[in-house]
C-alpha cells in the first residue's frame, strides 16, 4: 500500500514540478476522498531475454513476481493493470529459435495446439495476461509482414490484449492494416475494472523509421496524436487515461507530458532507465545500471498538473508496481511505488499452464525447449578469441573498439570472397546500434555471433562511392556524439579524426597512409578516385539517418551480416581472434580537441571545402 511515500495531484492551479535527478517535491495539496484505487503493473524492452540476462530476469521467475503481486494488491480490493511499454521482442538467440521452428513448418499459419510452431515471446505475452501492449521500434526490426505474424501468434497462442500506437498509421502495410480493429492493433483502447473504466494509449518514437524497418507504416507527430485519442476517450465519458509510450528516453515522456492535457500516468520505454528509491542487488553490482532517479519520477502536464512517469530497465529484470489514486473527478490524488527486482537466487520461477486456447505451460512450453535451442545454438562452435572482444553499448557507439574493427574487417573479407571488387579503395563500416553484445576470450559459438549481430541485416556493397561521400557518411556518424543512438561507425580500411569540440572530420587517411581528405585543403584525390563501400544492408538503406547512403542503390551480398563475421573468424583467421590483430584498437578513429587558432581558422571552412557530391 501507500508505505514509503506520498504524493498528491493538485488542482490545475496549483503547479508541481518533481526534478528527474532530485525528486525535488513542491506545492503539495491536501488529499482529496479515493474514488478509484488502481495499482499498474508494467514493463518494457523486454527483447526477447526470456531466459534471463546476467543473472537476473528469466520470463518463468517474472512471471511469479508479476502474479505474486498482482494478487496482492487484487486481494487488497485495488484494480489491476498490466502494460508492456513496447519492445517486445528483439533479435537474438531466442528470436533465432522461434524462426527455426517456423521454417521448420513452412513459417505459415499455426499448428492445432499453436504451440511447438510459434513465437516464443508470443507465448510468454499470451501467459502474461497483459491488458495493452504497445509498439516499439525493435518490433519492426524484422519488417511489418513479421510483425503481422508475431501478432497473429500471439492472438492463437490465447492473447487478447490490443497492440497499440496512436501515431502510426498501418494502411500501407496490408498485413497489419488487416489487424487494425481486430483487437489485433490499435490507437487506445479502454479497459473496465466494476463500475471504473481506464483508457489506455499508445505512442511509438517519430524515430521509428530511422531506427528501424517499418516499411511503409506511415509515422505521424506523437503529441497531436495522442491529444486527439486523449479527447476521444474523455468524449466517450473516459476520464483516466494512462499513456503507455516507447519514445527511447524518459525524457522524452517528461517533454511530451507538457504538451498534453488530459494524461494522467505515463509508462516510458525503449530508455531503458532504471527508476528506483533505494538500491537493490542489480543496482548495486558495479556491472549493472546506475540508479536514473526515483520511482516514479513527475511530470508537469500543459495545465500545470503533476504526472507519475514510470519505466524500468528491460530484459525481464523488474516489473514496474505504480499504485495510483484518483477522486470521483478521474483525478489523481496519490501516487507511489517502486519496482520490484526480479532475481532468480531469492525468486521461484513459474510453473504449470498459463492462459487459454490452450493453456501453455511455462517450463514446458516455453523455458525448457526454449533453453534446450539455445544450448545447441551454443554447440556450434565458429572458433576462438584470445582476446575480450568489447561490444559494450557505450563504447560501440562512441569509439572505436576490438570488436568493432574485426566485424568491419569481416565484411571487407567477406565481400572480396563473394564478389569482384574493383575500386581505388575498399572501405568496410558498421553502426555501432547493430552491435549488440561482446564475446568473451575464449571459445567463440554461433551463440556468440548471432548474440553479437542478431538483426536480419545482409552483407552490401555501395559501389563506386566518392570521398566527398565518405566525408559526408562520416560526418554524419559523429555529429551527435556523445549520444549514443547507434549511429556511430566502426571501420576497417581507413582511419579518421574528428574533432571533438565541433563533430566534424577534419583528415581521412586509407589504412596504407594515403591521404584522402583534410579540412584545410579538402579533397585530395581526384574525382575518378572510387570506393567501393561494404556495409550491413540496414545502413546501406539509410538507417540512422544516412541519406548520403539511402540516395544510392547498393548491391545485396545474399549473406547476413552474422555470417560475414563467422566466415571471417572461421576462413579469414584461421580460426582464433589473436591478441596481435585485436588484443587492441588501433587508431582508426581518433576525437582530438580543437586548438584555439584551428577553431577559428574552421569557422571559415564552409568557403574553402566545396563537398562535390555525384547525384
């Protein structure tokens, strides 16, 4: 119940502001009577770590967390939502398991008991007994016929919660336009509990086709979308409204909640911070997230009323509890909560059968077949690495690294073994967003690889690429940093300096020294200098924000970007990653801070570089 803390909504007149960092607390008003008293269970991001990551999560022990205290708080006469703020499933090794069950019948349709040829995270949201659950941009990441047929999974499989986005608009994708108003995909979507009824919204990131693969999803602006549903649930006599949104940083839902009038809870996802009032056995592990700052945080709506914004870290590892009380009026009065750890050495995990149409079993179903798959993924040995291969998000996504350059270097390999390649220069790159995970010295498995570089993105080829180009490729990389969103390149077959002061390049060298461009001068090679640039098919096609790439058509490999990497370690080296080759980064790319005389002499570069760029 309302233990450690208490907070009050005020009257429109009255402002409150919560800080992020300080939950500093401010103009509290009197409690006014409890007409509802409502307790939402959450969690996002997800990402298909059904079996648990680094020693926390495991889907069977959330389960027995989520249901533990969904009782509880049934017991305590409380009303009880459960919300997934999107991410529901990522590619990976148990994706990689589901999918070769699927081919394994043809990957159409569903057998009779919708079982042994499903998703195993369609299972796991079928057994949760979710109320909503919205959209996130990993969702995509397979493309909307996938998507389609993950959401037709889950409703045989017995789950009957909507999928939901208010901002995209699926009419020109026929599979998912199918499913809008079947209970399979919608704006919102209302839940009663006795006599109260609870509006539901979704919103997914405007980024989404930046980031990942909608197709033709079209992707309108969050805030007027979500107003409009907001004015449709209050038409139809709704008055309290939660928005579940998957906008990449709480952040993002603080800003947003100002824009908006009506919302009162919002549930974050896709940033993956962790929300808390006091440290615990995850958070304490150096290894682990930090604490971002209390559960729940506030927000500050456009009358000047206070909002509890929630998110937890993803992964299985917590599950969100925000009780919430509102008046006769749908307001709030109260709020307060915490989220409860999922740790498998004081936890007990899930057993026995869980939903309808048919009933799944946990163990059986899903976490036993599930890590059995996983375990023979595991068997298949690719080679050997002397050598920690660091594929830490920050650090792909900020500076080069080990592994960063030996999966550049794979696709170079790659590409000359399956294809001629005949410019001046061959130049490989990947986004650091596509690099999921890090390998351990020692024996290298399929596990590893596809752990490593889980999406469905091919081996591609731009051909006959132009420095000016390249220049413009790699500005981009670097123009946000220190935001890591997964553009920054790693690279193999030149190296690069940008300063770090103003996020532009200022010299590209080949790897065999050959001066390609320095700010001063500009181009120093000809213009019938080519390039022939290899690259995963997600950044050949523009993602993250390449347009210099997306304007030109690239050439399909017919390879994944995993199976680069295994050939390059299995024929390349011989077998083993070395501490000679990898034991260190090399200085591809290099940050150096911009003197005073040179940050000067830059201001005026735009009229000496002219970037000749071919159409």
């Amino acid at each position: 119940m309302m233990s450690r803390f208490r907070r009050f909504r005020p009257h429109s007149s009255t402002a409150v502001l919560l800080g992020l960092a300080a939950g500093l607390q401010l103009g509290l008003a009197a409690p006014q009577a409890s007409a509802a008293s409502l307790t939402l269970f959450h969690n996002n991001d997800g990402e298909s770590k059904l079996l648990g990551s680094n020693g926390f999560g495991g889907f069977d022990y959330f389960l027995t967390e989520l249901e533990t205290a969904r009782n509880a708080a049934i017991g305590a006469g409380r009303d009880v939502l459960t919300l997934s703020s999107g991410d529901n499933f990522l590619a990976g090794i148990a994706f990689e398991s589901s999918q070769r069950r699927r081919d394994a019948v043809g990957g159409i349709g569903y057998g009779a008991d919708n079982i042994d040829n499903n998703y195993y995270d369609a299972l796991a949201l079928a057994t949760t007994g979710y109320d909503a659950i919205t959209l996130g941009n990993h969702d995509f990441d397979f493309g909307p016929d996938v998507l389609a047929d993950f959401i037709g999974g889950y409703q045989a499989a017995g789950g009957t919660a909507p999928f939901l986005s208010a901002n995209l608009d699926f009419s020109g994708e026929a599979n998912l336009a199918s499913l809008v108003g079947s209970s399979g995909i919608a704006k919102s979507t209302i839940v009663s509990r006795g006599s109260e009824q609870y509006g539901i919204i979704g919103a997914t990131t405007e980024r989404l086709d930046v980031i990942s693969s909608p197709g033709n999803v079209t992707i309108n602006d969050v805030a007027t979308a979500v107003q409009a549903e907001i004015n449709t649930l209050e038409g139809a006599g709704v008055n309290k409204i939660i928005l579940s949104s998957h906008l990449q940083a709480i952040e993002e839902e603080i800003a947003l909640a100002g824009q908006l009038r009506g919302v009162d809870v919002i549930i974050a996802g896709g940033g993956d911070e962790l929300l808390a009032n006091s440290p615990d056995a995850l958070s304490s592990n150096p290894f682990q997230p930090n604490i971002s700052g209390p559960y729940p945080t506030t927000a500050t709506d456009a009358d000047g009323n206070a909002v509890p914004v929630v998110t937890t870290i993803g992964e299985y590892r917590y599950v969100g509890e925000l009780e919430v009380e509102f008046n006769a009026a749908g307001e709030v009065t109260a709020f307060n909560g915490d989220p409860i750890l999922v740790d498998p050495d004081t936890g007990t995990a899930a057993t026995g059968t869980r939903g309808s149409s048919p009933a799944i079993d946990i163990q059986n179903d899903i976490m036993v077949p599930l890590q059995a798959d996983y375990d023979a993924i595991a068997a298949e040995q690719v080679g050997s690495t002397e050598v920690f291969l660091d594929g830490i998000r920050e650090n792909v996504r900020s500076g080069e690294t080990n592994l960063g350059n030996l999966i550049a270097d794979a696709f170079v390999f790659s590409a000359q073994q399956l294809g001629t390649l005949d410019a001046d220069a061959i130049v490989g790159m990947t986004n650091g967003g596509g690099i999921r995970d890090s390998i351990n010295a020692g024996n290298v498995t399929n596990a590893d690889v596809i752990s490593v570089l889980p999406f469905a993105n091919s081996l591609a080829v731009i051909e006959d690429f132009t420095v000016e180009e390249l220049l413009e490729t790699l500005n981009h990389a670097v123009a946000e940093l220190p935001d890591d969103d997964g553009r920054f390149l790693q690279v193999s077959g030149i190296k690069f300096e940008y300063h770090k002061d103003t996020n532009e390049v200022v010299n590209i060298y080949l790897a065999d020294g050959t001066h390609l461009f320095t700010a001063s001068m500009g181009v120093l090679v000809g213009d019938d200098f080519t390039i022939d640039l290899v690259t995963n098919s997600f950044t050949a096609g523009g993602g993250d924000g390449y347009d210099v790439l997306s304007d030109r058509s690239f050439v399909d490999f017919g390879i994944s970007y995993a199976e680069a990497l295994r050939r390059y370690i299995r024929d390349g080296l011989g077998g083993t990653v070395t501490g000679a080759l990898y034991g260190s980064t090399e200085g591809r790319i290099a940050a150096t801070p911009v003197p005073a005389t040179l940050g000067i002499l830059l201001l005026g570069l735009g009229a000496l570089r002219i970037v000749r760029r071919r159409g």
